[in-house]
C-alpha cells in the first residue's frame, strides 16, 4: 500500500490533486490523506508512516518549507516533494536546502509530470527501505538493525496505533 500525504490551504487544490492522482497514477492500494492545516498533519506523521508527502509552499499558519523541514526531522524516509505557484529560483533553492525536497511540482501541474514524479518518489522511497534496499548497498549499521530485528521483532520498530498509543 502506498500512502500520500497531501498539504495546501486550499481544498480546491487538494481536491484536484486527489483526483489527479487517484486518475493517473498505477499504484495499487492508493491512500490519501488530505489536510489544509500543516500542525494537523504533523500530529497524524507522528502516529502513521506515509511514503510520501506533498506540500503547498504558501499556507498562512506555517509555510510549505517549515512544514517539510519538520516532517523530515520527523519522519526522515517520507520522501518529501514542493508544490507552489511560485516559480522564483530563490522559492525553490529553499525548499531544496532546508527542506531536503526530492522535486518541486510547479502549480498549475501537468498530468504526466505529475505521474512521473510520484513514480520516481515511490521508486526513492523504496531505497530508502532497509527491507527493500539489496544487501550490499546497506551500511554496516543497517546490517546490525536487520540482525536485531531478525532476532526480536519489533525492537527497532514502533507501531502505533491511530490514537499514537503503542501496539505491541
């Protein structure tokens, strides 16, 4: 299952970008999450892992690159991706700074640029996936984690339920 956070003030664009993606994108067992409010998502990152977020750079109580930079402190293999109607060269060099985005999709987006871009976050996230990622691409620490984990499941993994209390 993948699963997509999305962020923007305006429903309208919240809407249309859930349309969109449920409309053009192949991936099995889609689910979106929508939010106008970026501390609301925050609180729902805290408590379930989503592959993918999608932010608005311009929101009222928090911008777009203050929201992705602390989703990444939060959540560091949610692969993290700018959507703005600003195109300024400063604009997108800040949210790729300090916010570490894999791709800024300029507002209004076209269909297929749109596709290609979740495509390739689903692909990165997936490396970024110790259990997918092949044996030998991984660090010697990463090597230890599977061994722990091998060994007690659930040691370095924390399920939580969705009220955040935790699952054992």
């Amino acid at each position: 299952m993948t699963t997509i956070l999305l962020l923007d003030d305006e429903s309208r664009v919240l809407s249309a970008l859930q349309r969109a993606l449920r409309a053009q994108t192949a991936l099995p067992d889609l689910r979106v999450e929508v939010f106008t409010d970026p501390f609301l998502a925050l609180n729902r990152v805290c408590v379930h892992d989503f592959d993918l977020a999608i932010s608005d750079y311009r929101m009222p109580r928090m911008s777009g690159v203050d929201f992705l930079r602390a989703l990444r402190d939060v959540a560091p293999r949610t692969v993290r991706m700018m959507l703005s109607a600003s195109t300024e060269f400063d604009t997108v060099m800040q949210a790729v700074n300090e916010a570490q985005i894999f791709r800024f999709i300029p507002k209004p987006w076209l269909p297929a640029d749109l596709e290609q871009a979740i495509a390739l976050a689903c692909e990165h996230r997936r490396q970024l996936l110790p259990e997918t990622a092949p044996p030998a691409a991984l660090t010697p620490q990463e090597l230890e984690a599977r061994r722990l984990e091998a060994e007690e499941p659930g040691i370095l993994r924390v399920r939580r339920a969705p009220d955040g209390s935790i699952l054992m």
